[in-house]
C-alpha cells in the first residue's frame, strides 16, 4: 500500500471513523498517531509514512468485515502446505506435489461468504480463485465445519521459497495482511534458513497470531517426535517467537489435524486473532517509531533547574554588584540629604567617593554560554536523538542573540539611583532652619555690638533672634535625626527593586530564548512517548 503524507494526516486524523473507536485497540491505534504527530519533522517522513500505513491497513481490516477472520497457510515447497489446506477445507482444492500450478496467486476459502467479497476484494485475491464454501452443493449437515468455521477466510499462499519472483512478492503482500499465519514445516527443512531469517525473525512482535505446525510427523519415528518439536520450539525461540504454538501433524494420515482446526476454531470464535493481528501491526509499527525517535523515558525541566541557571547568568552580568552599589549609592545620597548641612559638609569627602551612580558592567559571554550549554545538554538526556539534536543546535543558534538581548536590555534598566522628591524637601527645609539659625545669631550679635540687645523683641522673656536661631538648630537636628529614620528603608527598597527589575530582563529573555523552546521540545518528545507506550498496550 502507498500512502501519501496528505492520506497520512488524513488516516491519522480520522481515526474517530474506525470500527475501534472506544477500544483498547482504538486507543493503540490514537497513540500511535499521536507518537507521530510529535515525531513529524523531527523523524523521517518516509517512515512516518509507513507506520500511518501500517496503521492504516491493521485498522481498515477491521473496517472491511469484523466478522471474518483471514488465516493464511504458508510453507515451502514440499512442505505439504497445499495438501493441509485441502484437509482443513475438506475439499481437493489446491494442488499437491508436482501438480502445483504456477500462478502467483493465492486461493481463498469462504466460510460464510455474507460480507466477504469487499475483504477478498482487499486482499488481492481474484474471483477465479475464491471458493465460496457455503455456497458449495454439499449442506451444512454434511459439513460439520461449516458453523465452526463460520467466518474463517483461509488462503492457500504460494510457496514461499519458490524460484518465481512474484511468489514471493505474494507471499510476502499477504503475510503482512492476514490475522492468524499457519507455517508449515517438513521434518527434513524446518531449520531452512530461507523461513527464519525471512519471516519468523521479522515477525518477532507477531508471535500471538502464528501457528507452526510440524507436518509428514508421520514420517518420524514415534519416539523421536516430541524431540523434533521441541527443536522446533528452540529455533522459534531464538527468533524471538518463544510463545508459539507448535503442533506436529500430518495432512496425509489426519494426525493432529483436529488439534489444528480446533486451534483455527479457537481463535476465530474469540475473535482472538483478528485483534491480535492489529495489535501486534500496531505492536511493530510503534516499535519502529520509538527506534527512530527514542526509548529514553521523558523528564521534565524542574524549575529549580531554571532558577539555578537564571541565577548564574544573574552573576554574569554583576547583577548583584549593581544592586550592592545601589544600595550603597542611594544610601549614601539620601543621608547625605537629609542630614543637619554643617555635618553633611564635613562627611562629604568620604561620601563622594561611594555616590557614584552604579552601572550594569559587560556581560560574561562565556559564564552565560557554558550555563545555557549545560542546562541544554541535561535536558538532551531526557530525549531522543532527533529532539536531543533539535534542542543543542537550537541553543546554540540563539546563544549570540541572547547575548546581544542581555547586554541591551539589562542596559535599559532604570535602576533608580535618583532620590525621591521628598528628600529634596528635607534637604530644602534643612538650609532654611540653618538659615533661620544664623539669622538669629547675626541678628542677636548685630544688637550686642550695637548696645541695642535690651531693645530685642522678647518672647518669655527671651530676645526673639536667640529664640529663632535656637528653634531653628532644634529642628534642624530633630528633621536630621526623623530624616535618617525615613531613609533607612529607601537604600535597600531601590536596592530590591533594581535587583527584581534586573533579575525580571534575565527571567524574561532567558525563558523566551532557552526554557521555552527547551520545554516545547520536552512536551513534543513526552507526548510522542506517551503515544507510542499507549500504542503498545501501556508498556
């Protein structure tokens, strides 16, 4: 089957029109398109391709005829193949030995033949060779098998190791297509390297829709079968098939030949092989998607981590200097401002020195790469190969964008070293007091020199210059001490706010640059391993 990415999407995307909706296959069969919508882009669209396929056709069986159950019997030549589906179709249908025709297609029996012509029309499988069981002139009551069998669709396939090109194209087209595999096997063939590393070895995710049946048993000595098959069983098992069941028989005596149909009426009435059939389709197809895209369990980016790295490149670009200077510069200001003035000029020298406006100094490119690299590379390790290399190479195209953005942005940062309008007040109203202090004292002393002290104003008492000028130093000492008071907070409140707003440009251009695409690749790749364990049955 070839399907275009358009009848891709599509499938995937109308997976709500499969008769497996509201299954635990349907909902194999959304985790799987789910695991592939994550993985596009990212995986191959050729194979992506495929697995919608592979979907496509293990769902679109059961869409065709949920009542009918393919079983294909396949073998080499010799093998005996044709005349185990003469004996279990109880008809001389398909012929044995040196008669076997030539063709390359398979032959099919119906079982209730209700429904089936759109499944055989699937199949490939031609009118000419569909043989409609019900409808044959033999009754029911002459065939027992008839209502055992009611559903069963069994193909007669080419041999498999036949020199014909197209046999094998055959064989291989319908193997991929049935829901129940019968293998048969000759005694003297059964460890054919042509069926193991063809098939059986492929088939390592399908083992619970095959049976093998070890054939001509009768030509091995009694004592020696239970040997044989157990041999058998080995080889199976180091193919990775150690569940399937084998069964000796023999279509020419009838040994074993009720087990087998017993086995075929088993998983049919069950409806067993059907579903196991698209499971283990579903099963192969989700194991082909998480070898491309990864097994790695999905973590999540803690956000301690992230604080961890906005903190390094907070140090990077001497945000904690800055807002140390801040602090020490506001401060210095801000007593110096609002201080009685004959203190504040004699402290002047030693604060000019620490009332120089703070500035961001030049970022440390290399501290800010190396702790970006190292964030990315542990959340790399939490993914797949296709999304680890998504995510190293994405962080490595941003890291001179994001130097430049820090380097700009925190540069912007109003860091608040200018004093607040109220302390330009106390400071005003200090060098009023202190102009109401000397005034006082020229005025008292112009009086005395003058002989005119008894002619002051008096207030209690007391020359009114000498009040003033007193009045005047206990207040301005008094706004000097509740002034200091005022400003003990302000320093370390511009310091916070510098350090937020700073810390705020990191926190932003960080998140934009670096945690947001690093987060959107995590949930791609999470939500891709949620699809494909959900795909698997939850495991």
């Amino acid at each position: 089957m070839t399907t275009s990415s358009t009848s891709t999407t599509g499938s995937a995307d109308g997976r709500g029109d499969l008769a497996t909706r509201g299954t635990a296959l349907g909902d194999r069969v959304a985790g799987l398109a789910d695991a592939s919508a994550a993985a596009r882009g990212r995986i191959s669209d050729g194979l992506l391709d495929d697995v919608a396929a592979a979907a496509e056709k293990a769902t679109g069986r059961l869409r065709l005829s949920a009542r009918h159950t393919v079983v294909a019997i396949a073998g080499a030549t010799g093998s005996g193949k044709s005349s185990t589906y003469n004996a279990l179709t109880g008809l001389e249908l398909s012929s044995v030995g040196i008669r076997r025709p030539t063709t390359s297609w398979a032959t099919a029996v119906v079982w209730g033949s209700e429904g089936a012509g759109e499944l055989l029309e699937w199949l490939g499988i031609p009118p000419r060779h569909q043989t409609m069981r019900d409808s044959m002139l033999d009754s029911r009551q002459r065939d027992p098998d008839a209502t055992e069998l009611d559903g069963v669709v069994l193909l007669d396939l080419p041999d498999h190791d036949s020199t014909e090109v197209s046999h094998h194209l055959e064989v291989d087209r319908l193997v991929a297509s049935t829901d129940l595999m019968v293998w048969i096997l000759d005694p003297q063939k059964y460890a054919d390297a042509a069926v193991h590393d063809r098939y059986f070895k492929k088939l390592a995710t399908h083992q619970d829709v095959i049976v093998v049946a070890l054939n001509h048993i009768d030509t091995v000595p009694v004592e020696r079968r239970q040997a044989m098959i157990d041999d058998v069983r080995r080889l199976l098992a180091a193919d990775g098939l150690p569940l399937v069941t084998v069964l000796g028989i023999s279509a020419r005596e009838g040994i074993g030949m009720d087990t087998l149909r017993e086995e075929i009426r088993r998983r049919v009435q069950d409806k067993a092989a059907m579903n196991a059939r698209v499971a283990a389709d579903l099963e192969a197809a989700a194991g082909r998607l998480e070898q491309a895209g990864g097994a790695t369990p999905a973590v999540e980016l803690r956000a301690e981590r992230v604080r961890d790295l906005e903190d390094v490149v907070a140090d990077a670009a001497g945000v904690s200097a800055v807002v140390d200077g801040i602090e020490r510069t506001v401060g210095v200001r801000a007593r110096a401002a609002v201080a009685w003035p004959p203190f504040a000029l004699l402290r002047r020298g030693d604060d000019d020195e620490s009332s120089e406006a703070p500035q961001v100094a030049p970022l440390d490119r290399s501290s800010v790469d190396t702790s970006v690299r190292g964030l990315v590379d542990e959340a790399a390790e939490g993914v797949g190969p296709p999304w680890a290399g998504d995510l190293r190479s994405a962080a490595a195209g941003r890291l001179p964008a994001l130097g430049d953005a820090l380097s700009r942005e925190l540069g912007r940062v109003d860091l608040g070293a200018r004093l607040p309008f109220w302390v330009g007040a106390v400071r005003l109203l200090h060098w009023v007091l202190l102009l109401a202090v000397l005034g006082g004292l020229v005025w008292w002393g112009a009086a005395l020199v003058q002989g005119t002290a008894d002619d002051l104003p008096a207030v209690a008492g007391a020359p009114l210059p000498a009040i003033v000028a007193v009045a005047g130093l206990v207040l301005g000492l008094l706004l000097a001490v509740v002034g200091r008071v005022l400003v003990g907070g302000l320093a370390r409140s511009r310091a916070d706010a510098a350090d937020e707003d700073l810390r705020d440009v990191v926190h932003r251009l960080l998140d934009a640059e670096i945690v947001v695409p690093v987060t959107r690749e995590i949930a791609s790749y999470t939500a891709f391993r949620r699809g494909i364990a959900t795909a698997r049955g939850g495991r």
